[in-house]
C-alpha cells in the first residue's frame, strides 16, 4: 500500500502517524517543505521516500512529487494530511490522481463551509444554531436578529479557532459590523449559544462504523480565552458520554463519514434554549475531518491507555483495530498558563505538587500561545476530585 503524507514533518506529531503507518507494512511517501536533513529521525526512520518542494502552497509542486511517486511506486492508495489548513488540497490531489480513500473536492464544501455544515446537521435530524450567511446583507440579517434574538454570533464562513468572530449584542453592534467591515461576505452569523464545547473524538472505518471514541469539555470557549486571556483548559473526560455519543454518531451518519479520524464539536447547553434544547443538551457546533490540534492524540492516549496512532494505522491498513480496549481510563487535563500572571502555586510548585500525575510540560511558541497559554501542562487522574483540585491550581491567581 502507497500512503502519502502531505506535510509529515508539521506538526511535530505527525512522525507519529507516519511510524504506525510503517509498522502496519505501509509504504510512507512524504511531502513536505523541510530539506531532508532538517527531518527528525523519527520520520525519517518512518518514511520510505521524501520529496521536498519550496511551498506546499504551490499545487503545481506538491503535484509533481505525487507523479513522481506514482511513476516510482505504483498508483497512490491513500492521501492524507491529518491537518485543517491542507484539507482541499488533499481533496484536490484525491480527485487528480482518482484516490478513493477518502474526501475529493466535490465534497469539500460540505466540511469547509460552516453555512454548508447546516444542510447535513438539518438532513441528520442534529440541533444546531440557526445562521444566515452575511452576504445577504443588512436589512436580511436585521430580520434573522428579530427570530433569533440577540445577541449573535459573527465568524467566518471558512476557518479554524477564534480568529476574526465576534458577539453582537444589540443592533447597533450589528449595524457596526457591517459598516466597519470592508466586506462581510465571508462571514455567517449566528444565534449565540451558551455552554461548554465538548468535542467527539473517533476514528471511524469504511462502513461508518466507530473503531474508538472519546469525549472532552473545553469549559471557556477559543474565543474568549483568546479575547479576555484566560488561562487554557480543557480535559479528555474518563468515561463517554452516551448522549454525545449518540449526537456523535448521528452526525458521522448524516455527513456519511469514512475511514476518517474526526474531531466533532458540540455546545452542552448551560441554560434552556428555545428550540435547541435544554439544560445539559447537546448542539452541534461544527465538524472537522481530521484528529483534533494541539496535544489531543497524546491526551486521548493517556486517558484512555491506548495508542490512536496505531488504531488510526490500523483502521487504514486493515479497516479494523488490532489492539482490543484495555479500558484503563483517567481523566487528561491540559492546562496553558500565562506569563505575566501571579498564581498561587507557581511553576516549581506545580511541578512538585503533580510530580506523579504530570505527563507533559512545555513552553508553547508565541504563535500559539494565544489560545494555548506559555506554559503548558497535561497530567492525568483517575478521580474527577483530583482532577478538579489540579484544575483549581491551575486557575488560582493572586
């Protein structure tokens, strides 16, 4: 089997899925932007081949090195990045080089475009905020106010976290965004949701069936942690969900997922919402198609005892696991602080207090550090007690 991973060497975790890919007998045709020697040698002991280009945003390139793989080896038999920012690429050399396995272009919309998300949610019978698309214009988004209610919701129709959203609060705010915006096209706008973000993490096969689930509580959202400069938080929960599992699921049906590992995001309702739900409900946030960011495949590692790289390897090698669920599970935090902040229990104290439970502790780089912290730590615990002391720790500011 010939799998080529689009950008192995970035993010630094992606060595991993190349590895597992490897000891499964995949052959691991890499793509990337670094020079060769620049390459960790982890991936370079996973990777059968390398081509380097000066810009993966360079279609024409990234293309050659597809050819020249397959004039070398044989017709591809996966593509994959594993990352939000390549996905329609990936669909776009799936669909040059006919690569079944797995999302082509005429599909890309539909897990790109948060306006397109809404048809499969309302297709799947799945609760989510009502929207309308900014391009409508002033007068349209004044009457979707007066259904709605304030306040609302402004984000970009395509992107990933926090960037360029905003809570409108009345309408004069809403006249505000569309005068000072030079153009609001790009944007959706939607009923504004209050609740924790719960994410649904699976690794789905061919049939649309889940080889391995998980759930997570991110309690402030991106956006505020972002706006306010909140410390980051959010912990992979010990046992799943059933409800979120469900909604979970029904979502993997209604947007016919396969063969995929996806990372799903829900609001859980913390006040009754008319027409979505009530309390502890769950409300379809958006999807992505990929593992969720940051440290989350090593934190549903350590919840779990599992190795996801592996099940995910084993989902595209064999379209089944290998390994059965041990279930050892604990509750994984992450933590990213700030500097600048006076806590309680600083740095040398936090490490001496969860010496025991602390699985990683890094400096985050600054391009991260927004929504992610300066410091982070992920530890583990077996007791939502002991979670909920170290979370406390962790928020403890003098």
């Amino acid at each position: 089997m010939n799998f080529v991973y689009i950008s192995p060497n970035f993010p630094d975790a992606a060595w991993k899925f190349c590895a597992a890919l490897k000891n499964n007998g995949v052959r691991v045709l890499g793509i990337g932007d670094a020079p060769y020697d620049e390459l960790s040698d982890n991936l370079k002991n996973a990777l059968t081949d390398y081509y380097k280009v000066s810009n993966l945003l360079n279609y024409d390139e990234v293309y050659r090195g597809c050819a020249k793989f397959t004039w070398q080896y044989g017709r591809i038999d996966w593509l994959e990045s594993n990352n939000e920012f390549w996905l329609e690429q990936d669909a776009r050399l799936r669909t040059d080089f006919n690569i079944s396995t797995g999302i082509k272009l005429d599909q890309i919309g539909m897990i790109k475009n948060k306006s397109e998300m809404k048809k499969y949610y309302a297709e799947g019978n799945i609760r989510t905020a009502r929207q309308i698309k900014a391009s409508k214009g002033l007068s349209a988004a004044r009457h979707f106010a007066e259904e709605a209610g304030f306040p609302l919701f402004a984000k970009p129709d395509v992107g990933v976290g926090a960037n360029g959203t905003c809570k409108i609060n009345n309408e004069k705010e809403l006249d505000s965004f569309f005068i000072n915006n030079n153009d609001v096209s790009d944007y959706v706008i939607e009923e504004y949701v209050t609740g924790n973000i719960c994410d649904y993490d699976a690794i789905i096969d061919s049939n649309g069936n889940p080889i391995f689930e998980s759930w997570s509580i991110c309690p402030p959202s991106i956006a505020d942690i972002v706006k306010y400069n909140l410390d980051s938080i959010y912990h992979v929960e010990k046992d799943m969900n059933e409800n979120l599992r469900y909604w979970g699921r029904q979502t993997v049906k209604a947007f016919g997922v396969k063969s995929r590992f996806v990372h799903l995001e829900f609001f859980q309702l913390d006040r009754a919402h008319r027409g979505l739900g009530n309390v502890g409900d769950f409300v379809a946030l958006e999807v992505n198609m990929r593992p969720g960011g940051g440290f989350t495949p090593d934190m549903l590692n350590y919840a779990h005892s599992v190795d996801v790289y592996k099940i995910w390897a084993d989902m595209v090698a064999f379209d089944h696991r290998t390994t059965p669920d041990p279930h050892d599970d604990y509750y994984c935090v992450f933590a990213g602080r700030r500097d600048g902040v006076k806590y309680r229990l600083d740095h040398q104290q936090m490490m001496e207090k969860y010496k025991d439970a602390l699985k990683q502790w890094d400096r985050m780089p600054d391009a991260l550090s927004g929504a992610m912290g300066n410091q982070s730590y992920i530890a583990r615990f077996r007791t939502e007690e002991e979670k909920n002391q170290f979370i406390a720790d962790i928020y403890d500011r003098i």
